[in-house]
C-alpha cells in the first residue's frame, strides 16, 4: 500500500509538472459522473487522468514507423497523448475521440496554446462516441488509456478491423492500464511487447494486428 502511494504521488506530480512547463491543463482526475450526463455512458466509459509523458514517449520511440504514420487516441480526455505525438516527426496525421463536449473543449485549448502552426495542423479533434466512429485509413497506431469498458472497446477494435480490410496495413495498438487484452487475441491482435512503468494502472501493452512484427 506505501509503495501503491508513492506510485501515485510520483504520476501526480509528473502531471502537474508537464502543466507547468507547458501552460496547458491536462492533470487531475475527473470523475465519468462530472463528464457525461447519459446513464448508458455512465455505464460503458471510464473517467480521466492523463498518461504519464516519460511513459509514453518511451513506448512510442520504441516503435518502428514510417514518417508518414497516422496516430489515434481513443477517449483523448484533455489531450495530453495528442500533444506528445504530434512533437513526433513521424507522425504525419494525429486524431484524438473523445465523448465529453467539456474535455474535447480542453484538448482543442491545450493544442492551441502549446503547439506551433506546423505541428498544430496535424491534429484533428473529434467529438464522438469510440464504439461507433469509423476510423480513418491513414491510422497505423492506435493508442487507449483504459477509457471504456469491454462494450465498447469491442465496436471500437469491430471499427478497426473494418478500416483494416479496407485498406490493409500493419497496425499497432497501444494498451495503457490495460484490462481486456483477451478481446485483442479474439480480434486477430498480437503481443509485440511490454513495459512495467512505476506506479498503479501505469503498465502498457503494444499489440499488432495479423501477422505483423511490430512495424507500422
């Protein structure tokens, strides 16, 4: 249990730090009650916290990519993982879904205020529900931070492998604080790799669609 709050005090401190340098808003807890007004929503969807930037930025260097790769946040919450991946030479196009209006409303301020033109014209935003939006062909990586339940992860990777039938490509889904990797197996999805990070919820997951080997 000490180490569980040392975990916790070391990732808070980290998001708030990360809002210092930067002068954006992505740390805290929000409970799903304070961001959604739907019952069903309620239900199916997970409240927020930001990932952590040394975590991230270590998975994502570790993957092999082409510099005109595509990156998705499924439940981008304030934004933090658009942030970092568009500030990544390789990442060409960066989308971020989110369900609440209000978050997608501090994302849209955070990209505004800490990005540059150039890179501030990678991201597109989207207000919209995971498990019915389609998912554009120009996506290889695909990232989630533990936003919903198996319900809607399920249509969310359904919606996946119809853009990958579409237009075949390798792709790489991140799973951070992950606790459905069993739907991955069942949906063609393989482990690649792993990191064990400090602190509670904060392991993450690479899994690859099909027979790939961890390219995208």
């Amino acid at each position: 249990a000490a180490w569980r709050r040392v975990g916790m005090f070391y990732n808070n401190c980290e998001a708030k730090l990360f809002d210092i340098r930067h002068g954006t808003d992505t740390a805290g807890k929000i409970d799903i009650n304070e961001l959604v007004a739907s019952p069903e929503s309620t239900l199916h969807n997970r409240g927020y916290q930001a990932v952590n930037e040394l975590h991230f930025n270590k998975a994502i260097r570790s993957l092999n990519l082409s510099e005109r790769s595509g990156f998705l946040d499924l439940g981008c919450g304030k934004g933090k993982a658009l942030l970092l991946a568009a500030k990544d030479r390789r990442f060409a196009f960066v989308q971020g879904v989110e369900l609440s209006p209000a978050l997608c409303r501090i994302a849209k301020t955070n990209v505004t205020r800490n990005l540059g033109p150039c890179h501030r014209a990678k991201v597109n935003i989207v207000e919209g529900d995971a498990s019915t939006m389609p998912v554009s062909p120009l996506i290889n990586v695909v990232f989630l931070f533990h936003s919903f339940d198996e319900m809607v992860l399920g249509a969310a990777l359904s919606n996946l492998k119809k853009s990958l039938a579409a237009r075949p490509r390798p792709l790489l889904f991140l799973y951070y604080n992950f606790h459905y990797l069993d739907l991955f197996h069942t949906n063609g999805f393989r482990e690649v790799s792993r990191f064990n990070f400090f602190g509670p919820g904060r392991n993450l997951r690479v899994l690859a669609s099909g027979a790939d080997e961890g390219r995208a």
